[in-house]
C-alpha cells in the first residue's frame, strides 16, 4: 500500500511540473512590448554588409502566394484576406514624394484568387490601413498607385491608423534619410480567434508589426516593432522588441539570407540608443503634371471631405 501511495505522489507532482512548463510555453507567444534597455547594445563591430540580393524578402511560409510589385513585395493569405508581410527597401532618393495620393483602393489584379473590396470595409468602422505606406511610394506613379491595393490594406482602427502606426511610418523615413537606404518588413499578426468583416471574411488583426534593418556602415543595426491595433500616444519606443521577438510571435523568418553570425547579431538585439527618435521634417517635390485629388479628411459628421488637393499629404488645408 505505501509504495503504491508514493507512486501515486510522484506521478501527481510530474503532472503539475508538466501543465506548469505548458503555461509557460503558451505565455511566451503573446505579443508583449518589451521595454527598451541600453544593456542590449549590439556588438556589430563584426558585421560587415555584403552583397545581397533581396535581403528584405522573409523565408517563405506554407501556403503563401508572393507578389511582386514594382514598390513592393507580399506574400498574400487567402485564409485571413490580406498579407502575411509586405516588403521593401526605402532609400533616401525614394523619400522624395513626387506623386499624390490616389485615394483609388483597387483590387489586386495580381492575387488570382481575389482580394478584399470596397464593401467589406463599408460602415465597417476601420481604416483601409496600409502596410506599405503610401507617402513610401509617392516616388512613383506606378507604384503609388500600386500601394493602394486592396492586397496592401488591412482593418485598422481609425485612431491607431491615423495615429501611432502614422508616427511610426513618419519615423522610419526620417531613418531612411538618415542611412541612406534601409529594409522594411511590415504585416499584421495573423493568428486564430480573430474577428473578420465583409463578404469576403478580412480578418481584423490584434497586432502588428515592423522590422527594419540598416545594413550600411558605420552604424549596422536592426529592430522590430510590436503594436496594438488602438490608439495610443506612447513614444514609440514603448513598442521596440527584439526582431528575434517579432518572429516568435508572427513564425516569419525575416532576413534570413544574412550570413547566420551577423543574423544571430542583429537580430537577438533591441538597441533603442542606436537609433534617432526625432523625425526629421523633409519637403516634398509634387510632379507638377500630378492632379488634385479628393482630400482624405474626415468632416465632423464622419463623411470624407469634398475638397480637392494636390497636397502631397492627401490632405486639404483644412485637415493638413
């Protein structure tokens, strides 16, 4: 009887140990800010760039359909109706707007199996967000146009798109002035239990999140981004991680063709001192041959204005 009961203890404190290591494997996977920390300075004294040839692309995920497009690379998700990442580099030259803002939200002609619409996002109360920002894109008119793809929107809250997610697009421009050219991987965080709108079922993320790498000497650095899809007036470093914690929350491979040091280096880093946080102000060159366009605002009865602009920003003077 004694062996049996201690038999019994034992395998009674080996299914406690068990569920404990469980919890804590499930809690590691949300999406939590990880506050900033100077101890996590980076020794890239070792790194040195070397040739890559679409170094922004992610390792590919099961399933995904990628699309290339002039500005831009995706990998669509039928599942969840838009883009697992989207991705690109932004030199210094390319910050330098020359075309408006469409405001033309188009189907994507390349996702064979279709993409979000207009009546999805109708009286939905979210912002078509987009994940490659549009003023990225304004050096061109081909690939402004192209960033108004419905493959390059997600459901955004108004106060989050508008918001946080606008003073982070603005930030990491600054940061393409400032190094040159830099990598930019951008997505929502797509996960089961999500809430979806419209027709075609477009998920609503919880979370998103940016990657960007400055693969230029003196300063080799990297850093990602986690936020919540709400508004915020945090200062954007409340919101820098790791880009190693970036993928353990989105399971996307990002900058995968760097040699395995320098990826180690990098990436397992999240050096907020490494980087300027003050948006340098730049002004923009409209092509004079640009067109005015419908102004963007909102009036105070929730319907989009109806003056037209060729602000560079999409807005009138009275929304600028």
């Amino acid at each position: 009887m004694l062996k049996v009961f201690s038999k019994l203890v034992l395998f009674l404190i080996l299914l406690i140990a068990i569920i404990g290591c469980t919890d804590k494997a499930h809690e590691q996977k949300e999406p939590i800010q990880n506050k900033p920390t100077d101890a996590q300075i980076p020794d890239t004294a070792s790194v040195d760039a070397i040739k890559l040839t679409n170094l922004e692309i992610p390792s590919s995920i099961q399933g995904e359909t990628v699309i290339h497009h002039m500005g831009y690379t995706l990998s669509y998700n039928e599942t969840y109706e838009q883009a697992n990442w989207v991705a690109y580099e932004l030199t210094e030259h390319e910050t330098n707007r020359l075309y408006d803002r469409t405001d033309m939200f188009l189907i994507d002609p390349n996702v064979r199996s279709g993409t979000a619409t207009d009546a999805d996002y109708k009286k939905s109360g979210y912002d078509r967000g987009h994940l490659a920002p549009a003023a990225d894109m304004g050096w061109s008119a081909t690939t402004m146009a192209e960033s108004f793809y419905y493959s390059n929107m997600s459901p955004q809250l108004p106060g989050f798109n508008r918001g946080v997610w606008k003073r982070l697009e603005e930030l990491v421009r600054a940061w393409a002035v400032e190094s040159d050219a830099i990598f930019v991987v951008t997505g929502p965080v797509l996960s089961s239990g999500l809430n979806f709108i419209g027709w075609n079922q477009v998920a609503v993320p919880k979370y998103y999140y940016k990657v960007i790498l400055d693969y230029r000497k003196p300063d080799i650095k990297a850093i990602g981004f986690i936020l919540p899809n709400a508004s915020s007036g945090a200062p954007l470093q409340d919101f820098a991680v790791s880009i190693d914690k970036v993928e353990q929350i989105t399971g996307i491979d990002f900058f995968h063709l760097l040699p395995d040091n320098q990826e180690n280096i990098l990436e397992s880093s999240h050096c907020t001192s490494c980087w300027s946080w003050k948006g340098k102000s730049k002004s923009y060159h409209v092509n004079s041959n640009s067109s005015s366009v419908q102004c963007s605002g909102i009036t105070q009865a929730g319907n989009r204005c109806q003056r037209m602009t060729k602000n560079p920003n999409g807005k009138c003077f009275q929304h600028d």
